[in-house]
C-alpha cells in the first residue's frame, strides 16, 4: 500500500482493479470534519490530491 494509508485514514477505497491505485482519506479539521483531503496514488507512480465530502 502506498504511505498515505495509515491507521489515522478515514477509509480507504480500491477504485480500478486495472489500474490498482488507492484514495486514502484524511480528515482535515483545516477544513471541515466532514471533508476530507484524499490522495490517490496510482500504479504508475502520479499522485493526485482532491477534496471529497464523506
């Protein structure tokens, strides 16, 4: 698993088995406690980061 999937995750989510890259949400009090910043590492190697409400 990449490093952002740790115990202090809200949850993680496999998206594409073809692909097999990970969304690991944090929560992010900066924000909101029902918003969370996700960082979604793919299998080639990018990294993106998205705000989700969860």
């Amino acid at each position: 698993m990449s490093d952002c999937c740790k115990a202090e995750n809200v949850h993680l989510q496999t998206f594409s088995k073809e692909v097999e890259h990970a969304m690991c949400c944090h929560r992010d009090e900066l924000l909101s406690v029902a918003r969370s910043v996700c960082q979604c590492t793919h299998k080639l190697g990018t990294t993106n980061q998205l705000q989700v409400d969860i």
